[in-house]
C-alpha cells in the first residue's frame, strides 16, 4: 500500500471498530432466533454496511475525514467486514446489502442491469439478498450445475433447487447460477426477484454461523425474462455465467478470510479479557496463536491489494481462505482450552463463537478445494511469488 492508502485504510479500521463494540448482544439474540435481526436495524454497524456496499452512485458515500468509501476496494472492503466480524461474524452476515450477489452484478451486468440493481437496493432500507451456486448433491461444482434455464415465448423458464445459501428465506432479490446449454459455455447467471411465483426458500437448521441464515431454494418454472440475465446483450457466453461464478468467489474470498480473521481475534482477546494474569505455557500459547493470527492477516490484506491492481492469484487467494478457516477454528478451540471445560456451558458468547468458527471450513469453497488450487501453484511455481 502507499501511504495514502495505508492512511484511508487506518481511518476506516478505527471507524468501523467503534460502531462493532455493539454487536456482541445483537450476535447472541440473533443466534437464538434469526428472525431477532430486525430488533437490531437501528445499529450503526447495520447502515455502515448499506452505506458501504452500495456504490457512491446510488447512494450516500461513507466519508471520513477527508476519504470517501463504496467498497468497490477489495481491501477496503476486506477490513470491513474484519472489523465488523471482530463485533460479530454472525450479526454482519445477517446485515441486508449487496454482499456476494452485489459481486456478482458488478462482475457481470451491464450498466442498465447495476443501475436497476443498486437502485432498489438504495431505495428500500432493509433488503436482503442472496447468491445462489451451490446444489443438492453437487456442491459449488459450477460446471456440473443441473439448475435449467428454459426458453418460453419470448423468455426462459427456471427450475431447479440450491442449497446452503445465505439469507435466501429472507431475501428480495438475488443471483441463481443456472445452466441454458450444455458444457461450460451453457452456464448463466440471473437475477432474481424472489416475490415471482415459483421461487420458494425455506431456512435451513444450522449448529453455527445462524446469522448466515442458510436456505434452502426451490425454484419450480420461475419465469425469466431476458434482461435479467445478467451480461446477456453485452457479453459473450465465453465472459459470463462462469466466469462470474469464479471472478464473485475470488473476489470474495479475501473478504470471507477476513470474517474468519476477525472472529479468531475476538476470541483471542476474550481470552485475554477473562484471565488477563495468565502466564506460563497458557501465555506462551495465546502469543503464538496471536502471531499466527496476524500475519495470516497482513498476508490476506496483500492478497486484496494484488485484486484490487488487477492481479488475481488465485492459489494465494486460496490459501488466505484455506489459513484463515484453519485459524478461526484452532483459536476458538484454544479459547475452550484456556478458559476451561465448562466455559462453553458457562459462557454463551464463547460457545457461540465456538460453533461458527467451524462454517469458514465450508463457506466459498471448501478446505481440500482451496488446497488443491495452493498445489497447483506451487506445482507452477507461483504460489511463493
């Protein structure tokens, strides 16, 4: 980063950590029921994330000092959400915005598609929305996708079910990754309105991460007309739907990584809150997992700045994501550790992040799919460079 990077980035930090120290109680009531978000719209944490994912354009600009923010940024938009996770992981994903789909529009739309997608979402308060990869038996394996998008009159047809995705039953719109043609080429990405007949989602039961609200999604002959398919007149099928799959995932994933850097930190300074006069090998453990913790987090910021200068190593985008599930998880099992056994009975914010830290495995691509794209570049010689 050059200095004034480094000092629009400092500013925002010292921001957004101000408006997270509220949302530990909002995190554990929206664990409880996650319906509860709508008790908690009026936080600041919930209008920073509307202000800061909608682009200037469309609404108004974050500023401080003299910097202005719209997270087109992936590193700006990486400390956010780290900050944000630092308060609560689980209350930030629940937040309504744009969060992945809003990646995926901007990757993929054309000018007519972002302005009527940023519009609504500027004009209403609270609208959630959702992103739509993942099937039942088939994962986030974008080129087996069975999700169909058929031709009808003078437009399409959907059908189809997704699984395991983020505040679907909540939603008002999103992005469905469906299949129009055979072979990788065939793939599409549309916007949906989930008030069309046929779209039907429901929340599915989840251990941790409740905030995330998971869904399940059935689409049973959703109609679709041409302009919501996102590029249709401006690109060509070979820069679309899979390409927007993967630009969204890549995108995101240094944003994903900083979720789970900053739930291990909160739970490494809990740590620290609750036996502040620990010494010896439990001191010496909390220290090194801290190291560990940062520099998993200088190397995921570097990461978004290679994004963000239009380099996108993906195996080093794949081993932020890989380092930083493994981190949140190994933190939160150090924490049990220090503070005893019954600290997860006795102490419900630990327990709590206890159960989400063990999403991160699972969110934007799996562990062993991260790790086969790190032994990839390290088979190419890229990964270390």
């Amino acid at each position: 980063m050059t200095d004034p990077d480094a000092h629009r980035v400092k500013v925002l930090r010292a921001h957004v950590a101000e408006v997270s120290r509220d949302l530990r109680e909002a995190g554990l009531d929206v664990d409880r029921d996650p319906w509860a978000v709508d008790r908690w719209l009026h936080l600041p944490a919930v209008d920073l994330m509307r202000t800061c994912t909608i682009p200037a354009e469309y609404t108004r600009p974050l500023r401080l000092e003299r910097h202005s923010y719209d997270m087109r940024s992936c590193l700006e938009h990486t400390v956010l959400i780290e900050e944000l996770s630092y308060g609560d992981a689980g209350f930030m994903l629940a937040c309504p915005g744009p969060l992945m789909s809003g990646v995926a529009v901007d990757a993929l739309g054309d000018d007519t598609q972002r302005q009527a997608y940023y519009e609504r979402l500027a004009r209403q308060d609270a609208t959630w929305t959702f992103f739509g990869l993942t099937e039942p038996g088939k994962g986030s394996a974008a080129t087996e996708l069975e999700t169909a998008l058929t031709p009808e009159g003078d437009g399409f047809r959907l059908s189809g079910a997704k699984r395991y995705v983020g505040n679907a039953a909540f939603a008002r719109l999103g992005v469905v990754f469906c299949r129009r043609a055979p072979g990788p080429l065939g793939i599409e990405a549309v916007l949906v309105d989930t008030g069309t007949p046929g779209f039907r989602a429901e929340l599915i039961p989840t251990v941790g991460m409740r905030g995330a609200r998971i869904s399940a999604i059935s689409l049973d002959g959703v109609r679709v007309e041409p302009e919501q398919i996102l590029g249709y007149r401006t690109l060509k099928p070979s820069r679309r739907g899979l390409v927007g799959a993967i630009r969204t995932l890549q995108r995101f994933r240094p944003v994903l990584s900083g979720t789970a850097l900053g739930l291990a930190r909160a739970a490494l300074d809990h740590v620290h809150e609750q036996r502040p006069a620990l010494a010896g090998a439990g001191r010496r453990r909390l220290t090194a997992m801290r190291e560990r913790v940062e520099a998993a987090r200088h190397r995921n910021y570097r990461v978004a700045a290679a994004i963000d200068a239009g380099r996108v190593p993906a195996d080093r985008i794949a081993g932020v994501k890989t380092r930083a599930a493994e981190l949140a998880e190994r933190s939160t099992l150090l924490a049990a550790d220090l503070l005893g056994p019954g600290a997860l009975v006795t102490d419900p914010w630990l327990n709590k992040v206890y159960r989400d830290a063990r999403a991160f495995e699972f969110m934007e691509g799996t562990g062993h799919i991260q790790r086969l794209a790190v032994f990839q570049g390290l088979l190419k010689g890229t990964f270390l460079h």
